[in-house]
C-alpha cells in the first residue's frame, strides 16, 4: 500500500489517469482541488469558488471511496463561513478526511485558529503549503518558519508540512522536535540525498509520501523514497504507515484500512 498526501485535481483527464495508475500501484490518494477545472487558482479564493473546489473533491471521493480520501479546501479569512464549511464536510462524510490550506493566510495567523480547533476535535490531519522563495514569497504564504510556529502553538492538530517546505536545508533545522508534524516530500526534484537527510535529522517517523500530482507524476516522486538509502521499514513509514496512522485517529478510518 501507498498512501499519497498531497494529491490536486487539474484536469479530468489527469485526474482519469491519476486513479487508474492508484489502482495499479495500490495507492491511496489524499485528494484536493484548489482549482476549478479549466481555471487557475487564486491565492485569495472566495466563499463561492471555495465551495465549488470541495463540490469536486466530494463527487470524486463519493466516486472512488476506496481510492480518495478527500482533503476539504478552506480560506481560514473567510471566519465562520470556513468553520461552516468544514463543518458541513465533515458531517456529509463517512470515511478518513482532512484539510487542505493554501496561500491565502500563513499557518501562524490568528485567523487559521478556529479551522485549527475543528481540526484538533475532529482529528484532522491539515496538509498546509509550505514554500521558501528565494526571490520572497507570495504576501499569505507559509514558510517554514511560520509552520514551526503553528505546530507549537497547535499541539493538538497534526499537520503534513507540504513540500517539506522546498527547502531540505532549512527544514532539518526547524522541524526536529515537533511531535504534531509529517514532513510532506512530495513536489520538487526527485534530488540525491534530501530523503536521506529528513530521516537522519528529522526521523523516518516524521515523513509522508506526497507527489502534488498531478502536476508532478507518481512515478519520479516515488523515487524519492524507492532509491533513497534507507531501510526498508523506514521507507515503509513513509509510503504508508505514517499517513496510516495520522487518519487512524479518526472515528471512521475503518472503512478504508480495514
């Protein structure tokens, strides 16, 4: 069994492609829409386009539920309308489920607590971007010190750091410790060594397999994990058991990991 964390929908065709190469690999895919198909994303999406991106994600998991867990889109500045939001998915649910956070408030914002505190309640596993732009990043976006700041002072929620912030070097600094976080690995070249050094500094315990496929195919991200010099049941942790276990918590797991 695989277990992808970070998983977007882009297309139908990709997204055709996407479930029947899951069920060639025995993969499960944790999927979100942060966009419309035929549209782009913006970074500060509206209640309406919110609403429409988990409409898709609903059908897809509804469609495949023994491939998708849905990973449910908010913009934590939309206040009670996301906390709605989120409740309403939850509840229209049966199954393993999370959340997804892009750019529109950084993690450590005041504004992200209340989706935090459903998330803590309801055992939510939140997959937040997590980018370190040389040339600065966009003005809502978490980097990964903002993401060592959410994680202490959420403690109760468990977060897939995304992308392990597209910057190994700074991640193995700054995610020791966290107890709360898995280092999401997926994106970005499939680069000699950075698997190892996540699992020397920051544990193979801490790391889950992501591709932000489709844009990135399953195979190159995989081999992330595949070629990396490690053992054999670290790289189980990551594939599978890791993920496994943060969506264990939830009180209808079983219908997908039994």
């Amino acid at each position: 069994m695989i277990i992808d964390v970070h998983v977007h929908i882009r297309s139908e065709q990709m997204l055709a492609r996407a479930l029947r190469q899951a069920e060639q690999l025995d993969m499960i895919l944790c999927l979100n829409s942060i966009n419309l198909i035929g549209s782009s994303s913006p970074n500060l999406p509206s209640q309406e386009f919110i609403t429409r991106c988990n409409d898709q994600t609903a059908a897809v998991a509804a469609a495949h539920p023994e491939r998708v867990i849905p990973m449910w889109y908010l913009n934590p500045a939309h206040g009670r309308f996301a906390v709605a939001e989120l409740a309403r998915r939850v509840k229209n649910h049966r199954g393993p489920q999370g959340v997804k956070l892009w750019t529109a408030v950084k993690a450590n914002d005041p504004r992200a607590d209340a989706v935090f505190a459903m998330c803590a309640d309801y055992r939510l596993p939140v997959l937040q971007h997590t980018w370190l732009e040389v040339t600065g990043n966009l003005p809502g976006e978490t980097d990964p010190f903002d993401m060592r700041a959410a994680a202490l002072r959420h403690p109760g929620v468990t977060f897939f750091w995304g992308h392990a912030s597209g910057d190994v070097e700074y991640t193995v600094k700054l995610a020791p410790g966290l107890p709360n976080i898995y280092l999401d690995i997926g994106g970005c070249e499939a680069t000699n060594g950075y698997t190892e050094m996540l699992v020397k500094y920051v544990g193979a315990n801490h790391i889950v397999q992501g591709s932000d496929g489709t844009g990135r195919s399953f195979i190159s991200q995989l081999a992330k994990v595949y070629a990396a010099d490690i053992s054999a049941e670290e790289k189980e942790r990551i594939l599978y058991k890791n993920a496994q276990a943060a969506f264990a918590q939830q009180s209808h797991s079983h219908t997908l990991f039994a």
